[in-house]
C-alpha cells in the first residue's frame, strides 16, 4: 500500500526508457523520486524496440537545428557518458557502440526522400558519405548479390546503437542503487488536483501524494489526462519486430530502408523491423507482418532467408500528430510535467530528455529549450 503523506519529491508515472532515465537523473540531482507503472518496469516500447540511435547535429550547429534535433545532438553526446556511468554503478553492459549504418533507397520516390535526407545531414554538419554499389558490397558483403537493385546507398559512420533490454536491467539498477522507490502494477485512475496544483493520484494500491509529477506513459498517456479534461493527441502505435539467430558479423552495420531496418547484436542475433501498425491496443503479431518483414530482410541480404526465427513480438510505440514528443509542464498546474510521445526516437532521445526535464522540474536553465515541443502546440 502507498505511504501517508508527502513522501516524494516526484512521482513520475511511467517506468519505460524516458521515465527510468528521468528518475536516475533526478536522483543525481539529491530528488527522493517514486516511479510507478501500471505492468512490469521496462517492459513495454522501450524494451521492445531495436536500439538505434542516429547522429544528431553539433552544438556548432544547433542555431539552424529543431529542439528535436538539438535533443538528438545532446543525446549523441550523453549516451557513451550514460553507457560508462551505468556499467560502473551495475556493472551491466548496454552494448552501446559505435557501429555505423547504411542508409537505402529501392525505388527512385525513395531515392529522391533520401537524397533530401542527406540534404539536412549537410546541414547539419552530421558526417555522411553516398557510396556506390562497390563500396557498399566490399562494407556489407551479405548486400553484396543485392546491390545493384539498390537506387541509393548512404553510410552514416557516427550512427551508434545499444542493447535495449540490457540498457532497460542497467537503469532499473542504477535506480535501486540510488534509493527510487520502483513499484510495478500500479494502475493510476485518476490525477486530482487542488487549486493549481496536482496534489496526488488514485491508484489500485491506494494513494500516491508528491511535490512533484510527471507523466511519461507513452502510449497510455493520454489515458491518463482524460481525469483533468485534457485531450492529449497520442496514440498507440504497433510495431512489430522478427529476431534472428544468425552467426556473428553476418550485417555489420545498421541498416535502414526508411522505417524498416536490420540491426544485429554482438552474439549474431538480428532484429528485422519494423511495421507501423495503427490498429490501437491491440498486441499481437499478425502473418502478414512477420511476413512482410521477412521478404524485406530477403530482399536486402537473401542470406537472412535460410536463418532461424527465434521469435517475435510488437510494441507499442506513443504516436503523435506531428511527429514530436510532448515536453514541459501542464497547462495551468504548476507542478505536473509531461515527457511522453518520442514515438521511435525514446531510446535515442532518453538521456537528453531526462536532463532537459530535470533541469525545468528544478527550476534550472535546460539545456535545450522545448517550449516547441510543450502541450498547447
């Protein structure tokens, strides 16, 4: 049962990526924080996603840069610092590295989205370099017999990635270590609040009273406004992911084909995603979405047909209209926050979302300003 009075500095309801990372920080920062989830801790998009993390602009660069890609710059250069403190506080190793990626286009329409993509790297200063066919069969040589059919071919040298169910063990650690208060199956019902002010939340386990709150549910976050009348424009979307045990540095690198990707880990096994499912809470996977994903994976490199499928799953991950996280404090409540709707990029994002966050939560200068990014956008 919840503890009588005000035992927490913050409570932050959600226990994915962007929540887990947000607590560690505030810890850090001397807060007593208590994180709640309605299932079990990490469980949901963050683990269930691939660990891509792709390069954001230089701070050299951020005056021509979008407070999303300004994240994406401080995340760059937060998550080898994140990866070093995590694995000398748990001893846990996220796989975090800098392995590169390649970027593809089948079809001239895809090229012509690349080449535009490309266009904003170089504005960016992210390094990037176009490569021709021979180049990229000598890189990946299992893309080798398909390589001709390719319309365009980027690499990306500073694209990084990491092991998301370990980088997930690794900050559920890191928080225990650090005195946050974890509590899984706590279902909020309602967010009550007196005056201005959020004053606690009505839970299956009783009350939970804070200072402080913050939302960072992903998918189930607008579930969660609907008690303060607030219509919060997120949604879930499915995402569907095939894992394949296939022998080591058979794919070296990332590769992505607009929202479709290969990515392998260190043991040989690799991910085959993605599918974006618009079809509500509804997790499953489908025929036609691990067979779509596995005539893709055919597609690039034929050598995945003949691997075996070790198994799959979907993931819900918090869809926006326009694509951008929700990022500041409620409207008209002087202490309740939101951190939610990363849609793909809450893993990438999460380091830098979490210092962000802690900064306005502390009445700090943060270090990217996201009033773009906040609820009445």
């Amino acid at each position: 049962m919840a503890r009588a009075g005000k035992t927490y500095d913050v409570l932050i309801v959600g226990g994915g990526v962007i929540g887990l990372s947000l607590a560690w920080e505030l810890s850090q920062h001397g807060a007593k924080v208590c994180v709640v989830d309605r299932g079990q801790l990490g469980m949901e998009a963050s683990w269930a996603g691939a660990g891509m993390i792709p390069p954001g602009p230089a701070e050299t660069h951020w005056n021509q840069s979008s407070p999303f890609e300004q994240l994406a710059g401080l995340s760059q250069r937060l998550q080898p610092e994140w990866h070093e403190r995590l694995l000398e506080l748990t001893g846990i190793d996220n796989e975090f590295r800098r392995s590169g990626a390649i970027h593809l286009a089948l079809t001239p329409d895809e090229a012509k989205t690349l080449d535009q993509k490309a266009q904003r790297w170089r504005q960016l200063g992210i390094a990037h370099q176009k490569i021709d066919k021979t180049t990229l069969s000598d890189l990946e040589p299992a893309l080798a017999n398909q390589a001709p059919s390719f319309s365009r071919a980027y690499q990306l040298p500073a694209e990084t990635r990491l092991r998301n169910p370990r980088h997930l063990h690794a900050l559920l650690a890191a928080c225990r270590l650090s005195g946050i208060e974890l509590r899984a199956g706590v279902e909020v019902y309602k967010i009550e609040v007196s005056g201005n002010r959020f004053s606690q939340v009505v839970t299956n386990t009783g009350p939970i009273q804070a200072e402080k709150i913050c939302l960072a549910a992903g998918s189930w976050s607008a579930q969660l406004l609907i008690s303060l009348g607030i219509d919060l424009p997120v949604r879930p979307m499915r995402g569907q992911i095939v894992l394949l045990r296939g022998p080591t540095n058979l794919i070296l690198r990332t590769i992505n084909v607009g929202p479709r990707y290969l990515v392998s880990r260190l043991d040989g096994r690799i991910l085959v995603g993605s599918t974006e499912d618009d079809v509500g809470f509804a997790k499953a996977n489908t025929a036609a979405g691990v067979g779509g994903l596995m005539q893709f994976a055919q597609m690039i490199a034929p050598e995945l047909a003949q691997l075996p499928i070790e198994t799959c799953w979907s993931g819900f991950r918090p869809a926006t209209a326009d694509g951008f996280p929700y990022l500041g404090r409620l409207a008209k409540i002087e202490n309740a926050w939101l951190a939610t709707g990363h849609f793909r990029a809450g893993l990438q994002l999460s380091p830098a979302t979490a210092v962000v966050m802690r900064a306005m939560m502390l009445g700090q200068e943060p270090p990217v300003d996201v009033t773009e990014l906040g609820i009445d956008r």
